[in-house]
C-alpha cells in the first residue's frame, strides 16, 4: 500500500500523521501560488510512484479504528471528529480513500480541474460508480486534526455539473505537471511539484 498525501501548509500536521501510519508515504506538495489543488497532487503521486494499491489520505485525518486492507475501492473517513464521528451525506467519498491500480487507471484518475477546496471527492465517487465499480464503505474512526479554514473562493460545484462523463477528456492521462524537488527519508517520500 502506497499512503499518497496532497500536501500544502500543514507542517504541524506532519508529525502526528507519519506517527500514525505505517507504510510507504509519499507526500506531494504543491509548490506554487495557484489555489490547491487535491485531486491533481493525488494523480501525480500516482505517477511518480507505482504501486498496486493508493491510500489518498489527508494529512489532517489521524486514524484511531482503520482497516487499510486493500480494496478495488473503498472509503475509510465516514467517521470523523469534525463531523460527530457521522457520514456528513450519504455518498461523502472525503478524507481517505483507497483505490487499486488497476481501477484508478481504468476510471483515468482524478479530475484535474479542481481549484480551491471541495467537490472532486464528490466527482470522483460519481466517476466510479458510473465506471460501474462498486464503493466498499468501511466503518473506520479518524481524529481531525485543527486548522484554518480552506479557501472555498472557487466555485467547484458549477465544474462538477460540467465534468459528467468527463473521463476520456480529462484525468490522469492528461495530468501535466513539473516536478520541482524529489526528496526521500526513512519516513517518506516528499515531491514538491508545480501544478
């Protein structure tokens, strides 16, 4: 399992996560003034490093009870802190995820036209149940970690109205990037990348 973290000004975060996890990490940071980016940071450490199963994991989301076992698909985040330890809605596919190689490629990845926070988690959970996959939602427990506020500035929900089918068009195949800076420890793997 390769634990993949789309990273960005969350150095107080570091610690408690690579405490928390045993494995392979591979944290990708966005280097750059653009808005974030998640989706995109998930599709390149995919890229630049192989693996037959992803965890997507947040850096905020500290396990507590969590099955990491590998799935085709499956949800890991439907309890957590920050919401009462309840699924926010019914299909939240936020937070933790895993995915085999073989079903991320077959779905083409994420979007990447995703800038700013919110809604690719919610185009890619509809991305794979279109593909005709099924999610596996497990009962896992996570702590959130504390932070500022994200900057929901872009309105990311007109591109998930508009990105229906969007697979042969946009994704992992079409994911261009610069990476910056490659930088291994005995903790992870840290790519500083420019979107």
């Amino acid at each position: 399992m390769l634990y993949i973290v789309p990273y960005r000004n969350r150095r107080q975060h570091l610690p408690y996560f690579t405490s928390a996890i045993k494995g392979r990490i591979v944290i990708v940071e966005q280097f750059d003034d653009k808005p974030f980016n998640r989706a995109k940071l998930l599709n390149i450490g995919t890229l630049e490093l192989e693996s037959s199963h992803y965890c997507f994991h947040d850096i905020d989301m500290i396990p507590q009870k969590v099955d990491y076992s590998p799935s085709d698909v499956a949800h890991l985040a439907g309890k957590c802190s920050q919401f009462g330890y309840r699924m926010p809605y019914a299909t939240y596919f936020g937070g933790v995820t895993i995915f085999s190689d073989k079903v991320f490629k077959a779905v083409n990845g994420y979007s990447n036209e995703f800038w700013g926070w919110g809604s690719e988690d919610d185009e890619m959970y509809n991305n794979v149940v279109n593909n005709g996959y099924q999610v596996e939602f497990r009962d896992c427990r996570f702590r959130s970690l504390a932070h500022k506020p994200a900057d929901r500035s872009f309105h990311n929900k007109n591109i998930l109205l508009n990105l229906a089918g969007r697979s042969k068009e946009d994704g992992l195949d079409k994911c261009k990037y610069e990476l910056i800076e490659r930088t291994e420890t005995e903790l992870y793997t840290w790519l500083k990348v420019k979107l």
